[in-house]
C-alpha cells in the first residue's frame, strides 16, 4: 500500500487536487479528514477548498467504502428497460440501497447516471466490469456469484 | 516537413490488416456481452492468423461480434460469447462458413448499414484501436499532413467553409469558433471536452474506444490551427475502458515523437496533451464548469462572457471542442472539403453519429447524414419497435432535449427543425418509446436527473428543479392535482429564463415538450388518476382472469401473500396488500395476470 506521502509527493499544482483526490481514493477507499489535513499541510491548500471539492464531485467518499462497487446504471435507456426491478434485486439480496454498504464491508452500492452502455440496458457494473442486457434472473445469478451467495 | 513513414510503420499496419486476421469487438457493449472471454478463447486456440482486439461497429445488438477474414472474404459472426468460440474456431481451421452464427459479409450488407454513411466511424470495429500502424495504413494521420502545409489561418477558413458545426449539442461553427483566438499572441490552450454525460449517448465513448487516434489527430489539428502547445482531454470516470485507452493512445504517440517538439519536423508546432478525469458531475460538461475542473477548483458554471477564447483556463484564451467535433476535423482534412461538403444539408455539413436506444430493435451507435428523416432511423436502421409494441415517441437530446411524437417522424434531423419541435440535436441521443412507456413518468425521471445534477450556485436551478420534481411525482404517485399541471408550465418556462447555464435554462424541456405532444396522459394522470401505458404502480391494478386454472404458484411467489384461493379455482388478489410488484404476472405460465390502468 501506497502511503499518503508517496501519492502527494507525485502532485505538485492545485490544479491536480482532483487527481490527488481521487489516487487517495483509489489507496484507501474514502477520504479521510487525517488524510485531507495532511494533503493542506503538505500542498498549502485550505481544508476549505480541499473540502469543498471532496464534497462537489460525486466520486469522492468522506466514508469508507466496501471493497467492491456495484453500480447499477440510472440512465434512460436502463429507465425505459426498467432498471428499478435491478435496485429491487440488490434490496433483496444484499440488503443494499444507494450508497450504502454491506455490514462485512465487501459491497457498496452506487446509483450511477449512465455509464454509456446504453444499447445493452437495462446494466450494473461490478468494478469495471458491465453486465448487460439483465433480466430480473440473470441479475440475481450475477450478484449470487460474485457474492457467493 | 519530414514523412510519416519515419515515425510510423504503415506498412506493418497494412500488411496486417491485407492479411487473414480475425477480429473481436472488445468496446464496452462488446465487454458486457462477454467479448472479453471470446478474445481469450480465440487468442489461446492457435488459429495460426492474427488475431486482434478492435473497437465497437456500433451494431451493438450484435454483441460479442466476430469477423473472420480469409482469402479476402469477410465473414460477420453475431452473438459469440465464449461457449460459442469453439465453432469460430472450427469455421477458420476448415475455412467454412459457421452457418449457425453468421450475420453477413460485409458491413454493407446488413440493413442496420444500409443507410448509414460512416465517414467519421470509418474505423470503428475495423482497425485495431492501439495500433498506431493500423490507423496510419487507413489513411490516419493524412488530415494532420494535409493541416501542416497550410498555415494555421488557412486550416481555419478550411473549417469555416466546411460549414461544420459543434457535435457538443449547441451546433456552433466549429471555424467561427477558432477563429477568436486568431490573433491573440501567447499561451493557448485546447481542451477536448470528453465528459459525456447525457444518459443515453456513448459516441464519443465509441469513438474513444475504438479509434482514438482519430480524436487525438482532430486535436492536433485544432491546436495547430489556434496555436496551442497544450491541451487537455476531459474525461468521464464512469467510462474507465475510454480513460484507459486514451492515456495508451496518447504515449503511444509521445514514443513514435507525435507529440512533443517539432512535431513531424515542421518547426515551432509543439504540443502536449494530458488526460484530466473528472470525478462524477453532471454540470462539468458545460464548459465554463469544465474550465474550473481542470483547474482543480469545484466545478461551477460561471456566467458568459466572457467566453473561453477570451478567458479560458488560467485566463489564457481556450478553445473547447466535443470529441465528434475533433474527430471530424481529421475526416474534414483526410477527405477534403469537395468530398465532405457534398454530405449533409446546406446548413449543416457531414454526418452525425447517433445513439439509438431504448425499445427498439436493433440499438447501437449509426452515423448519418444530417437530413435524414427520424423515421428512417427508427425503422429502416433500428427496424422499429419490438414485437407487440406500437411506436410512440422518440426522445432525443438526454435530460436537456425533449420529445418528438410518432407523428413527426418525418422531420429531418438537423438542429433547427429539432428545436423548432421542442427538443434538440443535443449530443445525439435518441431513446425510442413505446406504448408501454408513459411520458409523465420519463418527465419525471428526467427532472430527478437533473434535480440531482444541479450544482447549486443558482436558485432558480437549485430551489425550481426540486419543486417541479415534487409536482411531478405528485402525478405519477397518484396524488397530483389539475392545477398541478399548470403549475408545472408556468414554473418550467421560470427556471427556463432565469437559469445561470445551459443545464437549468434546458432542464424543463422534457416537461414543456412532453405537454406539448401528450398533454393529454397529463390530464389522465391528474383527474382520471389513470396511467395508460401501465407504468405508474399506484395506477395500476393487478387482476387474474378466467385463464386462471387454480396452480396456486402465483400465491406461492407473491412476497406479501397478497394472493389467496384454493387449488384448482380462481384465485384472486387483494388489491389493499397489493405493492404492484408484477412478479405474478411475470411467473404465470397461463399468461392468466394482467395490469389494469384504472383504479
């Protein structure tokens, strides 16, 4: 694991604070206030603007986060193909509604915007990984398997 | 000038694709279909041909897609996921044709193509994304050559003339727009504007996916053109396979010394590009947003102007671009203006590539002519709507565009007649709606969007989308009021003139045009608490008719035992305990459930 003085020592500029941002994400799985006071002091950015920024984007999580991400696409296409019956599944196997995470801390579920594989809707995505064209079925045997259910 | 045979092996690339080769499409759609296992398959069965990784065709219908070509014959394979590869791998080893998954021999052939005329998408699905020798073979990098012997104005007054217009959504001269920063001296910059986030359009991730040098040479055009030494590409995190393939592209080109100093030998055109993510808002597609995102700040709009080419990043003029637009730049120059002029109507030039979805038959990414008619592309591309659905609307432009009624469908597609219909070209999305979708409920689902999506530095965004959302969920939970719709009206044309950008001024369109076209399923929603197309749950009732043969299994999966009878009678529902979840009605196997729209 990458210590938050090795990601920092790579961003020099303001303007890579998203970068940054989102590389300590990536390490540790949210942003941690220990983490975005060391960023001020070692960058000479305010709390305030690294705060601010943290809390704009949705991306960016001041909680941790399971060790996995399943996003379940909201956009039109996955709309008009009934993407809510999908929410239903993951309520229903897991437990899980919008930004929330497993008990174990394994799962977070995300409602995403579109993630642009609208010709195979309705789809979740796993990691990086899309699952498309999901029936009510096929979507409890993706999530059974990968959770091991 | 020096010759791009000294950078780049075109006749690697060419000799690769003249010969036997068999391909995968592994673009996301392709991903999510399972590609991925079948590329693997493919590549360990030693088939003793190349084997290559290529972007999406746009048939995404098709998925995974594998095209085999031997003895210069093409072979098109549908749906081969990875248990199917075996029969693939028969076809090429005996050099016969696999019947059972073959779709056609060539692109052309294929209705979907028929009136489809892919100048921009030239090499999307054929080429090799990563491989820079492969899209130099196909002409890649002509555009470039052809932009340096000219002088930067003449490139521009190229693009003036071609009469190309932004493919962002605005339609603005792409020239016109260059030619601001025409005279001012110092640093430039050039940004790509990748954050495509209108749900229901993924071009331009197609576009990066498949064949990002094409972009990355419309971007060096452009920066030559306006004088820029640095530039940025903008993208959306939720497309990580897009990200990946550009940060590859773009030191791919920095090994080959296609960016840097000097480039190609001509003296003083230097330039440098970078990816910037950006971390999931909705409002980072507008420009001065975007601006602000790159330079790390929260990502507000800031009123206009001054505009980006008087002061974009770090107050130096900035010119901002739409992925399409750069990679329509390359074909401009590739192909020249005789060629491209003749393509499109007067106003507007070339071809748009467009995302059709939603309930239609055959969904995927088409690039067509500016005036084609949307019933062409509804029907004679997308084949129409699925069996036992009749056709309602097409939705066109995401959240910000609005929709067009099945009696419209012969309206061109071009900026203008779009927005004089109430939606807009917008980046090219068009979601097909049927009967069974209600249009209350996709107004609805636009305004939770954008409600979501709004930054909050405005109020008439911020505080008008919330309400407007409340009065709309009024109407599709049942509790809505005829004043209600009224309300809606005059509050949508409010936040519509008072909005700070683009994303509040057109976050009411999806109402006023859905009122426009279907006031009538307002009015249902409102008075007769009625939802038509059986979306709405508190609208609707769950009955079992005399197909009902008393197997009790419906009683058996309804999870709160809203169903009760006895064996071998009628059973029945209990509409009280009812939550209109419709797993009866799906697990039936005497189709003896239906969903009735009155109360």
């Amino acid at each position: 694991m990458k210590t938050i003085g090795e990601i920092i020592s790579k961003y020099r500029d303001r303007s890579d604070l998203i970068d940054l941002l989102s590389e300590v994400q990536e390490e540790y799985g949210y942003l941690s206030e220990d983490n975005m006071r060391i960023i001020e002091q070692s960058l000479d950015i305010p709390l305030v603007d690294i705060y601010g920024v943290a809390t704009f984007y949705s991306s960016f999580k001041l909680n941790p986060a399971g060790r996995h991400i399943i996003r379940v696409c909201k956009g039109t296409a996955c709309h008009v193909k009934k993407a809510d019956m999908i929410e239903g599944v993951l309520d229903d196997l897991l437990g899980l509604r919008d930004k929330q995470t497993t008990e174990d801390g394994r799962f977070t579920l995300e409602l995403v915007n579109c993630i642009g594989a609208c010709a195979k809707a309705p789809n979740i995505m796993i990691d990086d990984k899309v699952y498309g064209e999901l029936t009510k079925e096929k979507a409890e045997r993706i999530i059974k398997e990968f959770t091991g259910q | 000038m020096k010759k791009l045979s000294e950078y780049v092996d075109t006749e690697k690339g060419a000799k690769e694709l003249a010969g036997d080769r068999v391909t995968v499409g592994v673009a996301t759609c392709g991903i999510s279909a399972g590609a991925g296992e079948t590329l693997k398959a493919l590549q360990d069965a030693n088939l003793g041909v190349l084997v290559d990784p290529v972007g999406c065709s746009g048939a995404c219908y098709n998925e995974p897609i594998v095209t085999v070509k031997q003895g210069g014959v093409y072979s098109i394979y549908s749906h081969v996921t990875k248990d199917k590869a075996q029969k693939i791998v028969d076809a090429v080893k005996t050099g016969k044709i696999c019947g059972e998954l073959f779709t056609a021999h060539g692109l052309t052939e294929m209705d979907y193509y028929k009136k489809q005329q892919r100048i921009v998408m030239e090499n999307c699905g054929l080429i090799n994304p990563l491989s820079i020798e492969q899209y130099a073979a196909c002409g890649g990098f002509k555009g470039l050559l052809e932009a340096l012997l000219l002088e930067p104005k003449e490139v521009i007054d190229v693009m003036k003339d071609s009469r190309l217009r932004g493919r962002g959504g605005a339609g603005f001269s792409t020239g016109v727009k260059w030619s601001f920063v025409l005279g001012k001296t110092g640093k430039k910059y050039l940004i790509c504007n990748a954050d495509e986030g209108d749900p229901g359009a993924f071009m331009n991730r197609i576009m990066l996916e498949s064949d990002p040098f094409k972009v990355l040479e419309g971007m060096m055009i452009a920066a030559y053109a306006i004088g820029a030494d640095e530039a940025f590409i903008y993208m959306r995190l939720e497309r990580p396979l897009s990200i990946r393939m550009m940060q590859k592209a773009i030191s791919l080109l920095g090994e080959k010394h296609l960016l840097g100093e000097n480039i190609l030998g001509k003296e003083g055109y230097n330039l440098k590009i970078r990816v910037k993510k950006g971390a999931g808002a909705f409002v980072c597609g507008e420009e001065t947003a975007l601006m602000n995102s790159i330079m790390g700040q929260r990502g507000y709009p800031r009123p206009r102007p001054p505009f980006p080419a008087e002061k974009g990043l770090w107050d130096k003029p900035t010119i901002i671009n739409n992925v399409d637009t750069m990679a329509n730049v390359a074909t401009i120059m590739k192909i020249g203006l005789d060629r491209y002029k003749k393509i499109g109507t007067e106003k507007s030039r070339g071809t748009k590539t467009v995302c059709l979805t939603g309930n239609v038959k055959r969904p995927g990414v088409i690039e067509v002519p500016f005036g084609i008619s949307l019933k062409e592309i509804v029907y004679d591309i997308g084949g129409g709507t699925p069996d036992g659905t009749k056709f309602k609307a097409v939705q066109m432009g995401g959240p910000a565009g609005g929709c067009i009624p099945a009696s419209l469908m012969d309206l061109p597609l071009d900026y203008e007649p779009l927005t004089a219909a109430g939606a807009i070209m917008g980046s090219g999305g068009v979601v097909v709606m049927t009967d069974r979708d209600c249009m209350v409920d996709v107004a609805r689902y636009f305004m939770s969007f954008t409600q979501k999506e709004s930054c909050g530095k405005c109020t008439p965004c911020r505080e008008g989308t919330l309400r407007l959302l409340e009065i709309l969920e009024r109407l599709t939970d049942g509790s809505g009021k005829k004043e209600d719709i009224e309300l809606a009206r005059k509050l949508s044309i409010f936040i519509r003139d008072s909005s700070l950008c683009g994303l509040g001024q057109n976050a009411p369109n999806p109402i006023l045009s859905t009122m426009k076209y279907f006031m009538d399923e307002y009015v249902q929603h409102a008075e007769q608490k009625t939802c038509a197309a059986g979306v709405c749950k508190n609208m609707l009732t769950y009955v079992i008719t005399d197909k009902c043969v008393g197997c009790g299994n419906c009683a058996r999966i309804c999870p709160v035992a809203a169903i009760s009878g006895k064996l071998k009678t009628k059973y029945a529902i209990d509409d009280e305990k009812c939550i209109k979840c419709g797993e009866c009605m799906r697990n039936c196997a005497f189709k003896a459930i239906e969903k009735k729209s009155t109360p």
